[in-house]
C-alpha cells in the first residue's frame, strides 16, 4: 500500500474527538475525507481493498504527541501558530523525526498559509513526491488586504494594535512574510492540486514546473442534505459566514445597508464568527481592534444598531440552520480562491450573492446560479441583493437556488473527490 502523510493546519477532529478535546469547526471536511479512507482500509488500517496507509501531522502548542486513531497514524508537532509570519527553523526537526518514524511515499500539505508547510518540504526533501493542495494564497491576499479602507483606517494604531504591534499595516506586512515562505514551498513541491483558474494561474507563475492537477473540494457532512425553502426562510435577512478581518469585506456591506434599508426597511444582517465590534465593558475598549472599531463606526454612523447581529462562533450543525433561515448568502470579500462558504450555501439551494473575486466564477454561473457582482462596489452590492428581496424575482431566485444545488452536488461530490485524489496519488506514484 501507498503511505500518504498529510500535513495539517489543525488538529482533525476525528482526532480531537478520539482524545476527549474540544472539536474544532474549522477544516471539518478532512474528517470526512479521512474517514473514507478509513473505511477502505478497514477501521484498524488493514487492507480491505484500499491503496493508501494514511498518516496525519498538525502543529500543537508547546508539546509533542503521537497516537493512532481509526488507523491514522498521527503526530502533533509544536509550532507557534498565533506568529504565522515568524520561520522556525525547529520544526524542520520534529519534521525529520515523523518523517523518519511514518516512511511516507508522498507527502501531502494541505495550504500554504503557514511556515510548516516551507518546513515540510525541506524536511522532505523530495519535490517529485510533495503535493501542495492550494488553498488561499497569502501572497495575493497580502496585496488586496486593506480592502479599499480609508487611509485614516489603514494607519490607525488603537491600544490594542499597539500592545501587539498588530495593526493593519502591520498585519498587511505579516500577510507578505508569509507569501514569500508561501512562494519557497511551492518551489520546492513538484505537484499542486487546485479547482480554479485563479490558483493556477498563480501557482504557475511562482513555480511553472510543477505538476498541476484538477480537484474539487468535498465539504462539512452536514451540508449535504438540508435543503433551503424561500416558504421558510426569514425574508430579507442577510446571513454572512464571517467578517473578523477586512478581506472578508464586512465594511462593504455596512456601506451598502442604508440603500438597501431604503427599499426593504425590515432587512438584517448576521454575521458568524469572532465578534470583533465588542466594546460594552473597559476591556472590550481596550482589546477592540481598528479594524473592529472601523466596523462599529459604521454601524452607528448608518444608524444600523438594530439590523446588524453578531452571532459569534458556530459549529456546522448551527451554520447550516442559520443558511437555511436566511433570505440570501453574501460573500463580499475582497479577494477569494473558492470560498467554502460559497460551495455550502450553494449546496443548501439557497440565494447567493457574491463578489466577483478570485475563482468565484469557477464556483457559479452569474445569473444562472447566483449573483456576482464587482468588488467593492458597493451599490452593485446592494443592487443585487435587492434583486433578490423583489418578489417579482421570486420563482427566478428559486431556480437560480435550485441550479446552484445540482451544480454543487457535483463540484463537492464526496465520492467523486475521494477517487480523484486517489488518482492523483497514483500519477505522482507513477511518474516518479
């Protein structure tokens, strides 16, 4: 049998739940995708028909560990991920000892926005036989960061951006640390794995020789299933997965409500994820951020207290009602690969309304199955999202749902991704 080690940026949580640990809601679709593996194999690893002995290594903090789970062999390596800008060399040796104990005949790294993955491929040391699968790309995010905010915005340094020497400047600068380890790692992999024609346009341009291989992504298990109902859902209610840094563009949407308010009084935005607007107490005062002053600025200057609720984190059984409650799903970030949240809602039949970033397009048809408008403007923003709202679009925004469901049953078809990563580890297998 193949040996793949996958390399993560979190604790999978198969594992965490194997352990007793919190479970985390992030990068809930490996499970999935190590637990079809483990029902190849059979639960104990053994072969019942499988090709691939799987093993698993991730950063923790401060410690190291090891273990076997559902017949995963995993590893936790320390690494300080609160510092992603910051190359430590150390880890290349907690790399060389997994490396040494699990013998893997590919390696396989999960996104470049993190230093293990440069450290990984050195520790490697085999471009012929190192995938990178491509995420986000921090050094063309790093260029979009500031995402059209005022200059004033921008330079601002609060209190708490000082202690940390953490504002957005500062976090831009980060942004471009991390892209030239990002660029390094994938000069030294000789496979990408990617789903649209951004990430490989940008791949290539960083590394034109390596080997690049088409492959969707299988999302969270609850969202296969439920299916949005326009007779159900809360009309004229906006639902957002997450805003908690300017890409992700929830300034723009601020802007946008008071022309939208206008036509349809009764809208609300909600936004999952860290609540970064807190500022009840003295140590919200204290912690809150420019850029989640920023966003509380806007709120009271619009007059939006009451049509703007933060919901916090939520886990995916939570997301997915919070979707289906929802009149239309906006994604309006500044830059984007193919965001999941996207592929999630498109899953549930729902309305989408997204800006035209990155490989969006790749994701949905404009006009057939969703509404793409350009970034940053918005009142093309608000446009759109009044289209939807119109009752005389409503069959039309329906169907737009219903096409976006059958397109995404296909994109993240779990089986359908699980054979095809099969083969390209069997085409890496081959070439070498």
């Amino acid at each position: 049998m193949m040996r793949v080690l996958w390399l993560c940026n979190i604790m999978l949580p198969v594992i965490e739940d194997a352990l007793g640990l919190p479970v985390s809601n992030k990068e809930g679709w490996l499970s999935g995708l190590a637990a079809r593996f483990c029902r190849e194999n059979g639960e104990e690893g053994e072969s019942a028909g499988g090709r691939v002995t799987l093993g698993v290594c991730f950063p923790i903090s401060g410690v190291t560990m090891q273990g076997e789970t559902k017949g995963i062999a995993w590893y936790g390596f320390p690494e300080d991920t609160i510092h992603p800008e910051c190359y430590d060399e150390a880890v290349e040796g907690h790399f060389h000892n997994i490396l040494e104990d699990f013998a893997p005949d590919i390696v396989h790294c999960f996104g470049t926005e993190y230093p293990h993955t440069l450290a990984m491929t050195k520790a490697f040391g085999r471009p012929e036989r190192t995938l990178i699968g491509i995420q986000g790309l921090c050094f063309v995010y790093a260029d979009a960061y500031m995402a059209d905010l005022p200059v004033r915005i921008q330079k601002r340094t609060l209190l708490r951006d000082f202690l940390r020497q953490d504002n957005l400047v500062r976090q831009q600068e980060k942004y471009r640390q991390r892209g030239e380890y990002e660029k390094e790692a994938l000069q030294n992999a000789g496979h990408v794995t990617g789903r649209t024609d951004w990430d490989r346009k940008w791949t290539r341009a960083v590394n034109p020789a390596a080997a690049y291989h088409f492959m969707n992504e299988t999302l969270r298990t609850p969202f296969y299933g439920p299916v949005w109902d326009r007779e159900t859902c809360i009309p004229c209610r906006i639902f957002l997965s997450q805003g908690n840094y300017p890409i992700k563009g929830l300034h723009y949407i601020l802007q946008a409500l008071p022309k939208i308010l206008a036509a349809y009084p009764k809208t609300c935005v909600y936004v999952a994820g860290d609540i970064i607007t807190r500022f009840s107490t003295w140590k919200e005062k204290l912690k809150i951020s420019s850029y989640g002053r920023y966003l509380l600025e806007l709120i009271q200057t619009y007059g939006l207290e009451q049509s703007v609720v933060f919901l916090g984190k939520l886990d995916a059984a939570a997301m997915v009602q919070q979707y289906l409650c929802s009149h239309v799903f906006l994604s309006p970030s500044a830059i984007e690969n193919s965001p999941n949240s996207v592929g999630e809602a498109m899953l549930l039949g729902m309305p989408v309304v997204s800006s035209d970033v990155g490989g969006v397009h790749n994701m949905l048809v404009s006009g057939e199955e969703g509404l793409l408008y350009a970034a940053g403007d918005t009142d093309a923003l608000a446009d759109s999202i009044c289209r939807v709202f119109d009752e005389e679009n409503r069959e039309m925004i329906i169907q737009m749902g219903q096409a976006a469901r059958r397109h995404a049953l296909q994109t993240h078809d779990g089986e359908r991704n699980y054979r095809r990563l099969l083969e390209i580890y069997d085409e890496i297998n081959l070439c070498v």
